[in-house]
C-alpha cells in the first residue's frame, strides 16, 4: 500500500507527535508499504511565532499536491492541523479524495496558552479542519469524548506504543543523575508554557527535581528554579538511562491528548505523577501511577508504587498493535478518483 503523511511536525522538532510518526513509518516499511512523508524540511519555511523551534513550511496546495500526485497514494493521512496539513486538506478537497487526520494536540489550548485567545474560537477551526475526513484519528477515548462533544463524532481509536528493546528496568543508569539526592524527581518534554512545568517545579516535595528537553521557556525556568537539575536532550538509550534513575516520572500537563514520555517511564518500571485529566486518566492504572490534583500528593503517592509491577504493566503499549489501528483506519482511494 502508498501511504501518504503529511505533517507540520517532524526532525529535527523532539516532540511526542514527531516521535509517533516515526514510530508508525519505521513499522508501515517493515510492514511492506511505501510510505511518503510531507513535511517541513522539503520547504521553504519561517519560525512559528513564540516557538520558533518549530518551523512553518512556506508551501500552498498546489506545491503539496504536485508530491501527492506524483506518489499516486492508496491513501492520504494529514497529521497536523498547520500550513501543510491545511494545504493537503485543501487538495484534497477539490478532488473529492479521502483522507484521514488526527488530533495529536490539544490545539485550542495550546494557542490559548501561547496567545490568550480564546479556545472557543480556536475550535470554530478545528471543527472545520476535520469535518471533511473520513476518520479523525485519537489516540484515547477521553479524547474522541471531547471531540463528540465538540461536534467531531467520527474518530478512530489509534493508540501508542514503546520500543521496549530500549525503554526497559534493566540497564545503565544516568550517570549526572545517580549523585543526586533522592527521591529522584523527573520530568521529560518540551520546556514550554503549555507543558505547566511550573506546576512540577514548584511543588514542595523533599529530593531533586530533573528535567530534561527544552524548549522557549527553558532560559526563564533556569533562574526562577535554580535547585532543579536542567540536562538538556536525551534520546534513545540515553534516555532510558534517565527514566531508570528516577524515583518517580511526573506529568505535570494538562493539556496532552496522551503522553507518549509516561509509557516509557512505564516501561522503564518508573511510576508516574500526574494531574486527573485527558492522557493521564487514559494511561495510568493503579500499578503505573497517581493521580491527584494536588501535584505533591500525587508524587508521595507514586513514590509508593511497585516498580517491577510498573515495568510489567508498561509492557502492553507496542507500536506494532498502535500501528494496526492506524492502517485499519485508512480509507483507501480508489485508483479512478485519484487520476481524476
């Protein structure tokens, strides 16, 4: 099958939504499919006002449509709902072609955070945005709730998955963490204001508060909260080796749709703190985390926590059965209507 992805978040972006479209093209191409993906860095782009680590592609339609056509796709899949994401929709739409979409963000919060405008008009966008699909991708049913009540009722569940040859209990740990007085506090992510790393920072629990990514907010942080420990980026490896020195993983968002950093933690048999809303409450159970509006008592709380039983849970979220709900959701486009 030809696969098309078209997306406003990709390398070099370390983001949740980057690393699942990874994930799903590494196992559509061991799977047989050829897969093409649409992205920033075959453009022309300018940095995204307020975060300019992310990058908006300077291409229209029909610069989008002349890749999709020369691919000839069995099926158009639009990640995000950016310049790109709108210049595919837009495509497809004068052509009467199927296609799916997905909601990885909570986008109406996200400008909310960044802008101050208000998530009700943001939603007026989003409707529209993926009215027109056949299927608009979730990745839990907190979120495909949200979505119905917002009027978007066709969603596919499309969960998520960890490479569990990397992300397990047993291997090196960090070694700028092992000094560290404990209890080990971690936090993984963008460094960004939408992430409400404020939370975690300041929450008034005994031990050392890591984080590690970055992100806009990451200079500001640094000196309101100079006990914590910034480290930067990780990846691979190296970032398993950080899941397993910590004593507990927190979660201080409130506006992820999922979480992909809690089920590596998960995996890595670090139990998780987080706040009682969508992604958390889809994710943890009572063996992988706490939950509590009280950040501080959801972190005493998963201090607590079995880690073997965490790292026994974790092993259940593969990317291979995450990227057969993806390709079940497809819809397939008949080869007449694309030579249209």
């Amino acid at each position: 099958m030809r696969i098309a992805i078209v997306t406003d978040a990709w390398a070099p972006q370390v983001n949740g939504v980057v690393r699942t479209l990874e994930a799903t093209r590494a196992q559509l191409l061991a799977l047989g499919h050829d897969v093409l993906v649409i992205a920033p860095d075959a453009f022309a782009s300018l940095p995204c006002p307020t975060y300019p680590e992310i990058r908006l592609a300077l291409a229209g339609r029909s610069a989008v449509g002349r890749r999709l056509a020369t691919f000839a796709p069995d099926a158009i899949h639009i990640a995000t709902e950016g310049p790109l994401g709108l210049a595919a929709r837009r495509w497809c739409g004068a052509r009467a072609l199927p296609f799916t979409t997905a909601y990885h963000t909570q986008f109406p919060d996200y400008v909310a955070a960044r802008t101050g405008v208000a998530p009700d008009w943001v939603w007026r966008y989003v409707r529209w945005f993926h009215a027109a699909a056949e299927a608009v991708l979730v990745s839990t049913p907190t979120i495909a709730a949200e979505l119905h009540a917002h009027g978007l009722a066709h969603t596919r569940l499309w969960g998520r998955g960890v490479d569990l040859a990397c992300f397990a209990p047993a291997g090196p740990i960090d070694p700028a963490m092992r000094p560290l007085p404990g209890p080990v506090l971690l936090y993984v992510g963008r460094v960004a204001v939408e992430k409400n790393l404020d939370a975690f920072l300041a929450a008034d629990v005994p031990g050392s508060k890591v984080v590690i990514g970055d992100g806009p907010a990451l200079a500001s942080l640094q000196q309101r909260f100079p006990a914590a420990h910034f480290l930067g980026r990780r990846s691979g490896d190296a970032l398993a080796a950080a899941y397993r020195s910590a004593d507990a993983f927190v979660f201080p968002s409130r506006t992820d749709t999922f979480g992909l950093v809690m089920i590596e933690a998960i995996a890595c048999g670090t139990p998780v703190a987080a706040f009682p809303v969508a992604g958390p409450v889809d994710v943890l159970t009572a063996a992988t985390g706490a939950m509590h509006e009280d950040l501080s008592a959801a972190i005493g709380a998963a201090l607590r926590l079995d880690r073997r039983a965490c790292a026994t849970a974790g092993q259940r979220f593969t990317w291979a059965a995450a990227t057969e709900q993806f390709l079940a959701a497809l819809q397939p486009i008949a080869p007449a209507r694309l030579a249209a």
